[in-house]
C-alpha cells in the first residue's frame, strides 16, 4: 500500500481510539481534560502507532484489536511535546500548527496533561488488547515502552539535549548529538514497532530485530527533522522554524553540514531497512513507513 | 509490631531496594540520574511501600521478594512532589527538610526528574517480582497503580487542588476538597496497599477491600495533614508551614476548624478500620500503620 493511504487509514482508526481512551472534556477536573483533548487531538501523523500497527502485521492477530494499545503511545508522545515545550524547556509556543499547550492553558496545567497523558498510557497498555492470551504480551509491552520512555530512553535524551550544546570540543559534540536522537527519538520510535510485534505474537528475537529497525529510522528521521529545521517554514513545520539555530542548539546541519547530514540519514535508514531482510515482502509497508518519514523530512 | 519499628525495618528495606532501582549518578545524563536521586533519597516514612508490604503480609509470598516494587510506589510519590512543588504549581522550595528539586537542579531538570521516575516505576512494576507466576499479578498491579496514579487519581486531584480555591460557595468548596483529597493522596495509597495484596496473591475482593482501606486512610491522612500545617512549624513538617494558608488554599481547618476536621480525620480512619475485621489478628500491621499515619499528623 502506498504509505501516504496507509497513514492515512491509520490515523483515522487511531484518532477514533484515542477519543474513545482519553477522559470526556465535561467530567471533572474538566480543565485538565479539555488540555489532555487539545494537545493530543491537535492532529500529527500518529507515526509512532503506524509503526506499531505495521509491525503487528508481521503477526497473527486483527490489527482493529491492537489499536488502542497502539494509540497508547501517541499519548505518551503528546506528552513529550507538552513537557518539551514548556518555558522552562524549549519554550516553544507552536507545535502541530496551533498554539502549544501552556500558551492555552498555562504552564501548571501543561506540565499536569503532559504527566496524566503519560500515566493514562500505561494504564491502556495494561488493560489493551483484552483477554487471556494477550496477559504476558500486555505486560512485556508495559515493559519495553517504559524502558524506552525512561531515563535510559526519551526522558534520558531529551536531558542530554538540553546539555549537549555546552560541550566544548567537536568530537564530543558529535557523539553527544547521536546520544540525544538514539534515546529522545530512536528508543520510542524502536519500542513502537516492538509493541506491535509482541502484541502480534511474534518470537522474542524477530521483536529484538523489529525494535532495531525503530531506533534506526528513528535517529534518521531525527537528523532529518533537524535539515527540516534549517530549510522548512512554519507552516510546512507546524513549529518555529530555524528555533534550533536560534536556541544554538546541537544539530547535524550545524555539525556536519547539510549535504553529509542528508546522507547521514539515508545511510542510517539503509541499515534499519537491513533489519527487515529476514521478513521479506510481508514487511513492505514497514519499509515504505521507514523510508517516507525520512523522505518526507530531507 | 510496634509502628515505628514496623517503618523503620520497611524503610532500611526499601531505601536499600531504591539504591539499585535508581540510575547510577556517573552514568550519562548525570544531572538526571543526580537529581532523581536527590529526591528519593532525600528521606520520607517510605509510607506508600510499608501500606504495600503490610498488604502483602496478608499473602503467601515472601516479603523481600515483593520489596523492589513497594519502592516503586516511592518513585511515583516523589515525581510528584517534585512537580508539586514546581514554580507553575505550588512554587515550594523546602521539601523533606531540603531545598526541592528546582531549587537544587533549576526547572526543565526537575520536570524532566519527576518524569524519568514516572516512567521507571512502571518499568519497576512491570519487571518486579519476577518469576512466571507474577505475570498476571504484575499486570494487575501496573493496572491499579496507573488508574491511580493518573488523570482519575492523582494527578485529577492535583489539578482540581489548583481550581478548588476559586469556588464561591461554601458547600462546593467541601466537596471539592474531599475530592482533592480522595484523588490526590487516597487513589496512591490505596493502590498500594492493592499492589501489595495482589503481588502477595490475594483475591480480588479481598484486593478491592484492602485498596478502600487505603483510600479512607489516605483521605484521613490528608485531612490531619491540612491541621498539622496550620499548627506545625518548618522543623516538625520539613517542608514551609502555614502555607496553605499564606496560598489561600483550600484546607480542611479553613473550611470546618481544627476541631471538626480532627474529628472527620478519625472518624475517616474508622471507616478505613472498619474495612479490616474479615482479616482479624492478621491485620494487625495495617491496623497500626493507619492510625500511626493519623496521630502523627493530628
């Protein structure tokens, strides 16, 4: 399927989950709702739950019963965007086109929708899909996406992120910047596709291998995301452009240049393409998700 | 067992367990691993895991076993003081007898502290105990710890903490405390006495019997709480005393005077009691550990 229809069909099916998932805007305390509803419905491409559907169709099981635990991980990176955007962080006040959520809702409420959507995630990752078989795949599930979004993981990245630019030498610059895109972008990007393929059923070492293949594309999607950020707009980005060179942040355009950076990311997406070998053509749409966010972003 | 002495060997146990839980400090990013540490181990009762050790005595399984996830019940509670006391939320900067968090590490390091720890106790929960037969009661457990912890426990009640103060009439103004109350200290400690009595294998409603003795508890406990920062001092209280008040927060004192909140906090706690006598002698520890947690603080 071309990816562009397959994102598609996905976030229409995502999007209906995660209205389902999250609490209704009228049930007290309501603002803490309506700000959890405004940031996670604000749109994006749900890349993170295509991933987990794409890899779940290596398995055995209806994609339809995988896709609330799948949009579980949309919220979990709402609330990333949330904390990440707070004045005491990135202080960004535009993400997914609209105002981020401590403009709209002050800064107390953003950082408690950021901790409930993160909480809420694994309350459905415990709960999603039901039944018995499902029992011991929930909870390596649980395990994998906590890790991933732990200290060792996204919170462990983003922390290195607002470190990075004080180090000194090049080198150490360079090495630092792959740390912060690996953990803040590769390990949920990793874990997204391991959901999938635990709640799939597949073996323990084909889900090691598919959560190889996220970090991969995770960490090109990241370097392209930083060229974006050089030569996009606003209103291509939904975000600040160019805020990175203007926070003097660590980026692979600044380091490496933008043509050794565009290569960077295509050869990084050629090895996680390498990890899908041993699937043949059952992981096409893996490969066209892959290849498209990277394409999409440089 | 005498209630101190009951803390006290709880908290060598769990201060010990949180130790290796925790990141290692030299490890990258150190400032996060620093900061989480700082706040974990900066002291506390280690309450929430003594309700849960005192759960599962009620079981079959060997204490120290279930140990390493009581103290992730300790990790959840310190996220949340440390964004409790964020700027944006109560703005706090004496916490256990120390600066908080902010204070020591500034803002987006606190935030993203409070974060990492979040996310690790779900790790924690989801790894701890191990052994095949605590698959499913290890899913349980992430289940009521995340509803607890999240938009209709913990974090609802934070946030319906920070609007309470804005309603006009007196009779919303008592309920809306009892639901702060309820949400944000009764949900947590009722889900740990739960995640005690579900890793040590007791019956559901056995369970479901345990988790509303902790939530009445925790609503008494919240209760003496508010009086004891109205009569306390910065010394007995290791955090601001009076602040409540200085904040024009909603307290019980405030709404019902010192007399009638102590009142309430018992006759909250024989409730709790009440939910107890089917265990008979063998409960005796909750017992304890109830009524210590009240007349501590009232």
């Amino acid at each position: 399927m071309d990816p562009t229809a397959c994102l598609e069909r996905t976030r229409l099916l995502i999007d209906r989950c995660l209205d389902r998932l999250l609490p209704k805007e009228e049930e007290p305390p309501a603002t803490l709702h309506r700000a959890m509803r405004y940031s996670v419905l604000a749109g994006g491409k749900r890349l993170r739950p295509a991933l987990a559907l794409a890899g779940a169709e290596l398995g055995s099981e209806p994609i339809e019963t995988l896709a609330p635990a799948a949009a579980a991980l949309e919220l979990i990176h709402t609330y990333s965007l949330i904390h990440d955007d707070l004045p005491a962080m990135d202080d960004d006040g535009l993400r997914r086109g609209k105002p981020t959520c401590h403009v709209v809702f002050g800064e107390a409420h953003a950082i408690l929708a950021g901790d409930a959507l993160l909480t809420l995630a694994f309350e459905v990752l415990a709960r999603e899909p039901q039944g018995e078989r499902f029992v011991p795949r929930r909870l390596e599930a649980v395990r994998r996406v906590a890790k991933a979004a732990g200290p060792a993981g996204m919170v462990g990245g983003q922390t290195a992120d607002l470190e990075a630019a004080r180090l000194p030498a090049a080198a150490d610059r360079v090495a630092a910047l792959e740390f912060v895109h690996r953990h803040k972008t590769g390990a949920l990007l990793g874990a997204s596709v391991a959901l999938g393929a635990v709640l799939g059923g597949l073996s323990r070492s084909e889900v090691d291998r598919l959560e190889r293949f996220g970090q991969k594309v995770g960490l090109a999607f990241q370097i392209a995301d930083d060229v974006l950020d050089v030569e996009g707009s606003d209103e291509t980005l939904g975000k600040t452009a160019g805020k990175d060179q203007k926070d003097h942040k660590l980026t692979y355009p600044a380091l490496l240049g933008v043509e050794a950076s565009r290569r960077e990311a295509k050869r990084q997406l050629e090895e996680a393409l390498g990890e899908l070998e041993p699937f043949g053509a059952k992981a096409q749409v893996l490969r066209e998700l892959g290849a498209f966010a990277i394409e999409r972003r440089s």
